[in-house]
C-alpha cells in the first residue's frame, strides 16, 4: 500500500493490544508510554510532513488531520475545537479509541488515560504542521470509566508548568535511561542466579527438578536409553514423577519433534481399551458414529506412554504384544492392518517381575517391554530434593495465582524435609499449593499446611520403632480415609495420589467401610 508516496502498513488493533502488554509487562508503564508516546508522534509528524510536500493546501486545513485519524481505524472523532489566535489551542474528544479498547481488553481498567499513540499522533502532526512544539495531554479515557477521551493540544509556552510532568514520555534519552536501569537490575540478578549455577544446570531436566546423586544418575541414564529405540519400562510409586521421565525420554530421543502420547491403562475401562489403542471403523459398536483412529496411530513416528500398564487385562495383554511383534494395529471393526512406528514406554508402580511369577503379567509381553528398566527412586530416598523441590513448587504456584510468598519459616522446612511423603513429588506439589493459598503473610507457617501432613508428622516421630514404607503407607491410606468418612476423590487428594492408585491401593490393603 501507498499513501502520499510512502508504504503504509494495516496492523491489526489486537496485535498492537498484545505488543501494549508485552511492553508494560516486560519494560514497565513507563517505558511503554515513552516508546508508543514517540511513536506516534512520529506517525503524526510523518503524515503532516508527506501532506506538506504533496497536497500543502491541505495541512493548512484543520479538519483534514482529525480526518486522517479516522480514515486510519485508530479513533472516531466526537468534537474538535481548534483556534489559532492568539495562540493555538484544540478541544478533542474521541470515541472508540482503539488504544482505550485494547488496554481495557488485555490489562483492564486503567487509573489513569491510556491513548499515548493518539496524543503522540496529534503532537507530531501539530508540531509539523504549525512549526513549533505542540503537546497534545488527554485528561479523561474511556478507559478509566469516562464516556469519552478528552484531550487538550497547546504549545508548550501556552502550558507552561503543566506540561512538565509529560514531557519525558517524548523524550528519546528518557527510554535510553529506563533501559540503563533495567541492564542495570538484569545485571545484578543474574549475578545471583550464577552463583547457583553449579547446581541449577543438574536441578532442571525436561521440567524436573533435582539435586540428589540418586535422581541425577537416574536421569544420566533415561539420556543414554533415550538415544536407542528399545522399549523401556520406568518403574517407582505413585506421584514420584514417572510420566516426566518418559517426557524426557521422548524428548532427547530422535523421535522429539513427532507425538508423544499417554495413556493411563488403569483410568480406561476394559470394553474402551482397545478402541483407545487402536481406534474403531464407523459403526464398529454402538454409539461409534464415526471412525477414529486410536493412540497408536496418533503416536505413530513418536513416542507412546502407557501408564500402569500392570493394570492391563490377559486379553489386552495378549493383543498389545501382538502389536509389538506385527508392528501393525487393526482398528475394532476393521480387517485390514495397519503400519504403525511407535517407541512403547510403559510405567507402572507395581513389581512386574514379581507380577509374572504369580501369573498376573506375561512373561514374554513383559521381556518384549523390559529391554531397559529404569527406577524412579521415592521422594523419601531423595531427601536433598525435597527444599529444592519445594522452592520450585512455590515460585510457580506463587505465579500462576499472583501472590507474593517468598519461603517458608524454620518449623515448616523441618516438617518438609522429615515427612515421609507417601505419595511423592505429586503430594508435595500439592501441599505447597494448597500453603501458598492458604498462606496471609510473605512465608508459609505450619498452620498453611494441609492438615494429613500433620497428622504423618505426628506418627512419624512419636514411634519408638522404624516400619516399613508398605506398612506406614497403609496406616497413611488406611487413617486418612477413615477421617474422611471413606470419601476416595478428597482422600486421594489429600494424599496427593491419583484416584486410580488409590483404588489399586484400597484393593492391595482392603479397606472396608463400616456403617
């Protein structure tokens, strides 16, 4: 496009809204209104500047610049008031801003007026047109709860020290100072974020966090396997983070830029399994009014994760091996094969060995899986990173629901680190989040922490002898639903434990509820 000789370019009024909050949130509101302040009024001297060398009649025409403003998308003009003598002075009020419309839409209200490129636009242009500094200042914005915008343009003499307080959002050298201060406090942090940097490399891989000698050789070793095509079985409890190792897995493996898809076998019920595995042709059963393909297929190229898949049936056992031997699937109502490329990582919390002595997993399904085993050890064996972990957990939560909680008092670090957390890296996670919600101070006190942690804590440390895990997690299980009254979906979240586990878990130990 051409306007006055010059290219002219049409952006789209939410992409500036996006580029506003990118730079308020980023550089500050200050800095943003210096940087859209100046645009504009480059935009404005610009426009009147083209118009004085090809249509000069037509900048000395007062209507014709508010015209402009309209004709490019960026405001409707309400009223506009202009006068020259003595001294130049306009009255503008505007509708539909744009800049009013966007801010409202991706910051909210605002305290204070908000069309920066608009008065910007009307300062360049007026500056331009009459030879002399003209500022443009708004005092009211639709954006801050007023019917319409209302600025006010004069030259600088006419505003004396009223325009004081504008003139750095039309300086140049004002962003060049902002900018130093932020290199400035960049600078300083990262000097504090070196001085972790011995650890900090080994504390985050593929989203997990981790200090230990124990989870750094584990995950050393789920790099190296990540580089073959075997499959590979990663085993370890519940919540203690199984699903983030197949990630990382499929992450540093060949196959990263194609699918990664999971699945937990035990959260499927047996009549859908197979038609989740391997999709179904229309018609196939009742309700399948349309083909679908399955995870197989949806994996196909990547990386597909089936969680607790000692959960599985003999006969989706049977057909599941069948898969890893034909390399090839069929959908439910279909007789023609399909090809399928799919790396199998397969997670359980169960001892599959031990499940095929007693018959309930096939040997030779279990040998095609088990070509490299990885242990996830407990968040118990691991205890150097259970703070490491906690910060972690804290900062995000503290982010996602824009609080400012800081750390943890002295009582509360001895709490975390001496717990046995029975159900891992999930159960810390949530106790963290439900401290940081709880929490009406800049750290979290034991009185933020979930109730069950409290209650562990207590058994833990009045008993004269040591147990074992398998015992004090069944008196964990056993005691929090009992308080519960039996309800699974609150126990489960109490515990920090996927409802599936603890279903596997009621099972294994057989509670019954009295009454």
């Amino acid at each position: 496009m051409q306007f006055m000789g010059h290219r002219a370019l049409i952006l789209d009024a939410i992409a500036m809204g996006l580029l506003r909050k990118e730079l308020i949130e980023n550089i500050g509101s200050f800095a943003a209104r210096n940087i859209l302040t100046r645009m504009g009024y480059a935009h404005g001297w610009s426009t009147a500047d083209s118009l004085d060398r090809e249509y000069s009649d037509l900048l000395k025409d007062p209507d014709f610049g508010p015209s402009l403003h309209q004709l490019q998308g960026l405001v409707n003009i309400a009223k506009c008031d202009w006068t020259f003598e003595p001294k130049f002075n306009a009255d503008i009020f505007w509708e539909d801003s744009y800049e009013a419309e966007q801010h409202t839409l991706h910051l909210g209200m605002a305290h204070e007026p908000v069309c920066w490129t608009l008065t910007g636009y009307v300062s360049g242009y007026c500056s331009r047109m009459l030879g002399e500094e003209i500022y443009c200042i708004e005092h009211q914005c639709h954006a801050k709860g007023d019917a319409l915008c209302h600025a006010r343009a004069r030259t600088k003499d006419e505003w004396g020290e009223q325009i004081e307080p504008y003139l750095p959002y039309f300086q140049a050298d004002t962003i060049d100072k902002v900018l130093h201060e932020v290199t400035t406090k960049l600078t300083s942090v990262e000097k504090k974020i070196n001085l972790r940097t011995r650890f900090a490399e080994s504390e985050s891989a593929g989203g997990i966090v981790a200090r230990s000698k124990t989870m750094s050789k584990t995950l050393d070793f789920a790099r190296r396997i990540a580089k073959v095509e075997s499959a590979v079985i990663i085993s370890g409890e519940s919540g203690a983070g199984k699903e983030k190792i197949a990630r990382l897995i499929h992450g540093e493996s060949a196959r990263a830029l194609r699918s990664f898809v999971a699945i937990n076998c035990s959260a499927v019920t047996e009549t859908l399994l197979e038609s989740e595995f391997f999709g179904h042709a229309k018609g196939a059963f009742t309700g399948a009014n349309k083909e679908r393909i399955g995870l197989f297929e949806a994996a196909n190229g990547g990386t597909l994760f089936l969680d607790e898949i000692g959960e599985l049936s003999a006969g989706m056992q049977a057909k599941l091996l069948r898969v890893l031997q034909e390399r090839e699937i069929r959908r439910v109502g279909e007789n023609t094969p399909r090809k399928v490329d799919v790396r199998i990582v397969a997670a359980t919390n169960r001892n599959l060995a031990k499940e095929v002595k007693e018959g309930n997993f096939r040997e030779d399904l279990y040998y095609r899986l088990c070509v490299f085993e990885l242990v996830v050890p407990p968040l118990r064996e691991r205890a150097e990173d259970i703070l490491v972990l906690a910060r972690h957990f804290l900062e995000r939560t503290s982010n996602k629901i824009g609080k400012e909680v800081i750390g943890f008092y002295p009582e509360v670090i001895q709490r975390l680190t001496q717990f046995g957390w029975p159900g891992n890296v999930r159960q810390l996670e949530n106790t963290i989040e439900h401290a940081v919600v709880m929490c009406q101070r800049k750290r979290i006190k034991l009185e933020d922490l979930p109730r069950g942690l409290e209650i562990a804590d207590t058994v833990s440390s009045t008993n004269s002898t040591i147990s074992p895990m398998e015992e004090v997690e069944k008196e964990q299980i056993l005691r929090a639903l009992k308080l519960l009254d039996g309800n699974k979906h609150e126990a489960a979240k109490r515990l920090g434990i996927s409802l599936s586990s603890l279903y596997q878990k009621i099972k294994r130990y057989g509670y019954q509820k009295k009454g």
